[in-house]
C-alpha cells in the first residue's frame, strides 16, 4: 500500500498522480512492492540478484514502463541490477526514477546499474529523475550506471535530471552504438549546499553513420561540487557532438573535462564547454522589464535548466 | 516628464574618462525625440544611465518631479522606464512567447503577443516558440527585444539604433509603429538613431558628441543643418581633409 510520502515521492520522481498505465514495477526501500505487465511488456525478478527484467516484445509500440525506486526510511543500501530488452522496432518509453526521502541520522544510498540492449530499429525514451528531500542530518546518495547497447538503426534519446535533494551522486553511463544508430543525452543537474556529484559519460560510434549528441546543463550554487568527464570516441564514420554549459555561482566548484578521440579519419566530433557565471547583461535585461535581482536570476537558472 | 540635471558619468580605469559631461535635458509626455552624433558620443551611455545600467557620478535624474537617481534598473523599470538594447542579450532555455509574456506581464491591458510580433514584422506563427539564443539573427533579436519594449505601458520609451539590422521592407512598418505609439499613448518615446528616416518621425533632435549635448532643436531646423554640413561632427583632431597620397599610418 502506498501511502501520502509514497505518492509525493512518485510525483517528484516520475510525475505518476495515480498509479500509471502500462507496465509498472514500483520498489521501495529495498523491495517491490506493487507491479503490472502488459501483453508486450513482462517484468520479471531475477533470481541471482536484486533487480528485475524488463522484457519488451518486438514492435511494441506507444507503450511505456514506469520504475520508480522510492527510499523513505534512513540507513537503506539498497543496490538493484535491472537489465531492459528492448525489442526490434518497438518504440517505447521508460520512465525510471529515485527518491529519498530521509528524515534520520543516517545515510540512505540506492545504487541502479541499468543494462540496456535496444535492437534493430527500436526507438527508446528514457527518463532518469533523481530527487531528495528530509530535514535530517542523514545523507542522499544515489549512484547511477547506465549501460546501453544501441543496435543497427535504433535511436535512444535519454534524459538524465538531478535538481538539489542528492547529496551525493556518482553517475556512469557507457553506450555503444552501431550502425545507423543514434544517441541524444540530455543531462540537467543543479547542486547546492555541500552536495557533491561526479558524471561520466563515455559515448562509443562503433558503427557506420552513427552519431551521438550530448547536451549537459548544470548549475552550481553555495559549497557544492561537480565533476564532469565525457569522452566521445570515434571508432568508425560518424559524428558527435558534445556541448557542455555550467553556470558557477558562491563557492561552487565545477571540473569538466570534454574529450573527444578519433580513431577513424571519417569520425567528426566536436566538443563545446563553458563554464561561468550568469551573464549580466541577462539580468539587466530582466530587470529592466520590472523583474528583481533574484527574479531574474531564478528565471534565467530555470530557463537554463529546462 | 524626464529631467536630467547636470548629469555627468566618469568611467574609473587606468585613465579616469568622462562618458557624459554634466547633461541637461528635458523630455516631455507624447514627444518623440531622436539623439544622434557620431560614434563615441555618449548616446548609449545616456540611455544607459536613463535605465540605470549606469549610475551618474553626479547630477540628478527626475521622472515626474521624483528623484530616481538612486533607484535601480528594476525600480525604473517599475516606474515606467523601458530600454530596448542596442545589443540584445540572449538567453538558454526562454521561449520568444515566454520573454514577451514577461514583458507584458506587469501592463495592466491586455496584450496580444501575436500583434506584437506582427508590429516588428515577424510571423507569430514562425516565432513564438523559437529559443532566444544563437539560432536567432541579429534582425530577428532586435526586433524581439523592440518588441519587449512594446509590451509595456511605458512612460518612457528608449530604443538604442531600433534600425540597425532591420531590413528595409520591415523599415516602414516599424517607422509606422512607432508612430502608433504616439498616437495612442502617452509615451515619451528616445530613439538612439543615425538614420534619416528616424530622424523624420522626430519632434525634436538632439546632437551628442564627445559627451556633451552639442545642439538641440526641432526636427527641421537640425536636419537642414545637418543635410546642409558635410563636416563630421566630431571634435577629436584627425587626419581628415589631407589629400590622396597621404601616408597611411596605424
């Protein structure tokens, strides 16, 4: 039974106001606890270790799966490993998604390595918002690994979000793709306070005309920390293309480190960042048309991070 | 009613420059006034400083007989100033309709951002939902950012060179716009022009050079003087007037 905290943490999480159509697996603090399949989508619980199967039969098409983690109690280390078979030409949704909440003294950590293999011709949305919040002195931690197979003409476009509430959280994420595939990473993330998160994202074009595109956003505020390091690699004809943007402010600390490395003469990658703080000129634009000093910054910051 | 009283703006660097030297102006409700001048003069930094970007290193600025020199830019802006920049900013993540729904946001009518667009020459359909970042020209930001101007219910209305980069099919219709202004509203509208065509929408001319108001008057009175005068009016010593063959030297 899921109860108020349960469903306020959905929300934030994965925007679920009821339960969601489709195939749901829905695990808190350490366990599942509430689970649908659909005729094309099975969930299965593996039997060697915690996690689960997420099995899409191929030209599945409109249909999407929702799986939340939600941790609402201290002191939970919770580690899941989740494998997705994306089906041939299926085209599908995957909302995944964690929250602490942590009122406690002590550190509650969930870790989700996620193995992806999306085949020929699938197409794949997936959603991964992380989200904390408690008054206690306990920590949020969450550490993400996300490794995607992408095959022949499949196209996965991924959208990995983290505004405040984690403490701290070590991201990796590794994707291979093949021929004719095709890889958007959108990443948005703010810290504040003295949170601290680190993200690797390394990006392989091992086939013929595949093409990557990563567009990292984030902003830094009081103490925190982040620590950036992408690396393209251009192993056959192909294309990428990464952009990282960040805006420091107070005494935050942001490390990035693009690097892109061609292996092949018909591989064109570029690489983009910038790292500064918000352009004044922005603000005297908003605040000539009757917005405050912080008006404005906080429209620019959620412009910013959209 | 607008009053600058021996306004002047002194720049603190390795050389201490004085941008604008002791301005006295006036400008009244439902005039149109065009400052011109060469390059350097100081008519950006006027604006500027009428918007309160920059603060006057002395002299006093009156809006309706109140003091606002020590307000900031959000403070004017509250108080009915607005200033479409010669520059315009651009942002990551702000929608076209969403900047002009901020801007139209503290107008107490009603504003159709359709119209809005349409009075820059832009389709509505084509721009509302375009980012206002890099992918937008230089013609197309600054007609969205006159548009920001037009948004509000401004006592004062200062647009900085409105022209540059608009092309001239969509010349008219932004003369014509500014026109409506005037008619409509009781707007004191300052244009930062070097255009001949802006100038004639004008009811008065003001010439800034070196920092200075160096002549100010009804529109035709200036602009005989100017049509008639082929000599720059700028009064730093340059090599102007040697003949051909002169050594180029830099």
């Amino acid at each position: 039974m899921l109860n108020a905290l349960d469903k306020l943490m959905l929300e934030k999480v994965a925007d679920l106001h009821e339960i969601p159509q489709g195939a749901f697996n829905i695990r808190k603090n350490g366990a599942g606890v509430q689970r649908n399949t659909t005729a094309n989508i099975d969930i299965v619980t593996k039997t060697d270790k915690s996690g689960i199967d997420v099995i899409i039969k191929p030209y599945t098409k409109g249909e999407s799966v929702h799986i939340p983690v939600i941790v609402t109690e201290e002191n939970i280390n919770d580690v899941v490993y989740n494998t997705f078979e994306v089906g041939e030409y299926s085209d599908v949704l995957i909302v995944a998604g964690c929250g602490i909440h942590n009122s406690g003294h002590h550190k509650s950590q969930h870790d989700g390595i996620h193995t992806f293999f999306v085949r020929k011709g699938a197409k794949l949305k997936y959603v991964e918002k992380h989200y904390g919040q408690g008054d206690g002195k306990g920590q949020r931690v969450l550490n993400p690994k996300t490794i995607i197979e992408v095959e022949e003409g499949a196209v996965v476009d991924l959208e990995l979000i983290q505004i405040k509430g984690i403490d701290q959280t070590k991201r990796d994420t590794e994707i291979r793709l093949m021929d004719n595939a095709k890889l958007v990473v959108t990443e948005r993330l703010l810290t504040y306070k003295n949170q601290e998160a680190e993200s690797n994202i390394i990006v392989e074009l091992l086939g013929v005309d595949s093409s990557a595109q990563i567009i990292s956003r984030s902003v830094a505020q009081d103490d925190s920390k982040q620590v950036f390091y992408f690396d393209l690699i251009g192993r056959n004809k192909g294309r990428g293309h990464i952009q990282c943007d960040a805006i420091i402010m107070h005494n935050a600390q942001v490390l990035s480190t693009p690097r892109i490395s061609a292996h092949h003469s018909e591989a064109q990658l570029v690489h983009e960042a910038a790292i500064g703080r918000i352009e004044s000129e922005q603000l005297i634009k908003l605040m000539s048309l009757g917005f405050t000093e912080q008006e404005a910054e906080d429209t620019i910051l959620s412009g910013f991070l959209k | 009613m607008l009053e600058l009283q021996k306004v002047s703006l002194e720049i603190q660097g390795d050389i201490d420059f004085e941008i604008l030297k002791k301005i006295n102006l006036k400008f009244y409700e439902k005039k149109i006034y065009v400052v011109t001048g060469p390059n350097g003069g100081g008519k950006s930094s006027l604006a500027k400083t009428i918007m309160g970007v920059y603060r006057p290193t002395s002299g006093q600025i009156l809006l309706d007989g109140l003091d606002i020199t020590s307000m900031n830019i959000s403070e004017r802006a509250r108080m009915g100033i607005g200033y479409a920049f010669q520059s315009p900013p651009r942002f990551k993540g702000i929608k076209v309709k969403e900047l002009l729904n901020m801007a139209a946001s503290h107008n107490p009518e009603k504003v159709n951002i359709c119209d809005l667009l349409y009075d820059v020459g832009l389709c509505s359909q084509d721009y509302l939902n375009r980012d206002v970042d890099t992918s937008l020209s230089g013609g197309e930001m600054k007609r969205i950012e006159i548009a920001t101007v037009l948004a509000r219910n401004l006592k004062i209305a200062v647009f900085d060179e409105p022209e540059a980069g608009i092309d001239l099919w969509s010349f008219q219709k932004l003369a014509e716009t500014f026109r409506n202004i005037h008619m409509k509203y009781d707007t004191t509208i300052i244009l930062i022009s070097h255009q001949e065509r802006i100038m004639e929408l004008a009811d008065e001319i003001i010439i800034m050079s070196n920092g200075m108001v160096s002549a100010q008057s009804e529109r035709d009175i200036i602009l005989a003087g100017i049509m008639n005068n082929d000599a720059c009016a700028c009064s730093a010593k340059c090599a102007k007037g040697v003949g051909h063959n002169a050594e180029c030297v830099g």
